[in-house]
C-alpha cells in the first residue's frame, strides 16, 4: 500500500487532521469521506485516528495513497490563470486577482484548483505549496504529486525557496528600509484576524519604500517567515496599512482587497537542484493606484550554494 506522509509544521499547530487533509493536502471532502473508514486510512504517529484529532508540531501524519489518492476531483472550469513554468513535477503559477486557490466557489467564480481540472484533466493531483488570498495576485506554485509538495514546503521561508512582493500602503514607515520583527497570532474572538501577540509565533519582514506620491507608498516585502496575513498585519502594526486592506485599516478600495503582489519567485527544484527565477508584471490595477509604473524592485539576491 502505497502511503503519503507529512510531518506537521510548527505553523500549524492545534489544527485538525480534516484542516490539514484539505487545506495542505487540497484532498476534496469526498475523498476525506472514504478514507477515514479504512482500517489505515489516516494515521497519526502510526496510530489510527479521527478527522477530528489535533495535530502537534513534530507530528507525523500518513495517508492511504490508494484510489487515486490526490487527484482533483474539483468541477473543471475554464479561468484567466496564467502558467509560466511547468513540468512533470510541479507548476508555477500567475494567479489573478478575486480568485480563491481551492475550496467552494460559493457564486464567486472558479478556483485555482477549477481552472487546472480543466487543464490537466482529474488524474493530476493538485497540491498548492504557497497560497495567496484571494485578492492577492502573482505567483504561487504547485504540486503535481504529495511527494514534490513534501519537499517542497520543508523549503519554504529557506534561501531555495525565496517569495518577493510589491504593495501599495497608506501611512509612514519608522524607516526607508529595514526588517519588522513582530510576533503573531490568532486574533481573540475573530478567527479571520491575525494580530501581533507576545505569546504568536517569531515573524520576520523585510522591506524597502521604492517610492512616494503624497500618502501612497510603493514597497517591496519579502516574508523571511510564513505566518497568515504576516505582510498585511506587520505593516498595518506600524503605520503603514495595505491600500484596500479593509480587514487591518486599509484605506477602502470597494471590492478589490489588499494592493499585494506576489512579483518574484526564486526557487530551487526539489528534483533538478536547477535555479529557477521567475517574475510576474505588477497587475494594472497596482499601477492604476500609483499613476503609471511602479518603481522597479531590487534585483534579486545571488545564491549562497549553486
């Protein structure tokens, strides 16, 4: 029997088996379905256990891969997403804006996880590595097999898998350039929120204002670490909220969401060892909000190994 297995991150602490299965693992809750009756279908340190059971940093969950375990069973349909890399083993994606990566579609259009049904067909597993709000748009990668998804979150927030954004924000920074260091966590009492917290988890933002234009700033960001919302809330914590993050003091942008743009992408292939760099144009509306181009992002940073 033929078995995925996936070591539990510090980042998704107290979160259920079923949460992991389906957001981690994008497996459809039909799939969920019929596994969880097997005898072994879904272990958990090696012991049989419920969808409902909390996972703990370190912990090591196992799947049955069998009955085409991984496939995507989402309604193909046919979307604007654009794919500038591609082989057998995964996928870089260019992600526009008001599309969701998986999940309902809930009358909001199709999905990342919709519009690939359509194009590889139900056999290709779909398994997202990084993901990005809804609203946020550019490049994002993912997984053809569990196996390439495995070891391609093990190198996240590491030199061979490096995320660069451009965005938009309203207000002041405490400096040109630098490195914010705040903790962060569930929000009490609002599950969508995250909010800086003495007991959150270590986060790390390195950023630089590219330019001004009265109370807009262009700003470049690289996440160092991986927390939820991390960019929107580490700059809304010191002065500086996304334009049209709503959520965290953003000034208002009805229906469009953060300005945040996921424009470069470095990535060392989990199979290759090759160097892959690949970037993705800020979208118009970016550029609509700043009145023209936006000013061009530092070039990326030389590898430390080839």
């Amino acid at each position: 029997m033929e078995r995925l297995e996936l070591t539990i991150l510090p980042e998704w602490e107290g979160r259920t088996v079923k949460s992991i299965l389906r957001r981690e693992l994008a497996l459809p809750e039909s799939r969920i379905s019929r596994i969880k009756f097997r005898e072994r279908g879904i272990l958990l340190n090696g012991d049989r256990t419920p969808v409902s059971a909390r996972v703990h940093s370190g912990d090591r969950l196992s799947v049955d891969r069998g009955d085409r375990l991984g496939g995507n069973e989402a309604r193909p349909m046919e979307g604007p997403l654009e794919i500038l890399y591609e082989d057998e083993y995964l996928a870089v994606l260019n992600k526009p804006a008001h599309m969701a990566v998986h999940g309902p579609e809930s009358g909001q259009g199709c999905t990342v996880q919709n519009v690939l049904a359509a194009r590889w067909g139900p056999d290709r597993a779909f398994h997202p590595v990084n993901r990005l709000d809804r609203d946020t748009t550019g490049l994002m990668v993912a997984a053809k097999s569990g196996y390439i998804h495995d070891r391609l979150r093990r190198m996240l927030h590491t030199d061979d898998f490096r995320r660069e954004y451009l965005a938009l924000a309203g207000g002041t920074l405490p400096a040109e350039e630098g490195s914010i260091l705040l903790p962060l966590g569930r929000q009490e009492g609002e599950p969508r929120r995250r909010a800086v917290r003495e007991d959150g988890r270590p986060a790390r933002t390195d950023y630089r204002v590219l330019g001004r234009k009265g109370e807009l700033l262009a700003l470049w960001a690289r996440p160092v670490t991986g927390r939820t919302h991390q960019l929107r809330v580490h700059f809304a914590s010191v002065g500086a909220p996304l334009w049209g993050d709503a959520l965290y003091g953003g000034r208002a942008d009805p229906g469009e969401g953060a300005a945040l743009h996921s424009y470069r992408l470095t990535l060392r292939h989990p199979v290759s060892g090759q160097r892959l760099c690949l970037e993705a144009p800020p979208p118009e509306r970016l550029e609509r909000l700043w009145g023209g181009p936006l000013p061009a992002a530092p070039a990326p940073a030389p590898p430390e190994r080839e």
